[in-house]
C-alpha cells in the first residue's frame, strides 16, 4: 500500500512538472500531447478482465 501510495504522489508532483517542462523547451502542442500520453498508455496497457 506504502508503493501505491509513494507511486501516487510522484505522479501528482512530476506529471505537471514534466509537461511543464515540455511545454517550455518546444510548444505548448507538444506539453499536451505529453498530458494525453499517460491516459492513453494506461488505456492501452490495461488487460481484458474475464467475464
């Protein structure tokens, strides 16, 4: 429970900083496109459950 939780809050703190970070160095298209790709993955990484 400690990982989830640890896991959590490095996501609440890094995410902004990271797409702020990306928006900053190229255009606020590409901070984005990074603020989508998290969603997207887990989207894409999740396993069918059985029914």
């Amino acid at each position: 429970m400690g990982a989830a939780e640890l896991g959590r809050e490095l996501g609440d703190a890094g995410g902004p900083l990271l797409v702020a970070t990306v928006a900053s160095v190229t255009t606020f298209t590409h901070g984005y496109a990074v603020l989508a790709l998290g969603p997207t993955l887990t989207l894409l990484r999740r396993r069918p459950t059985r029914g």
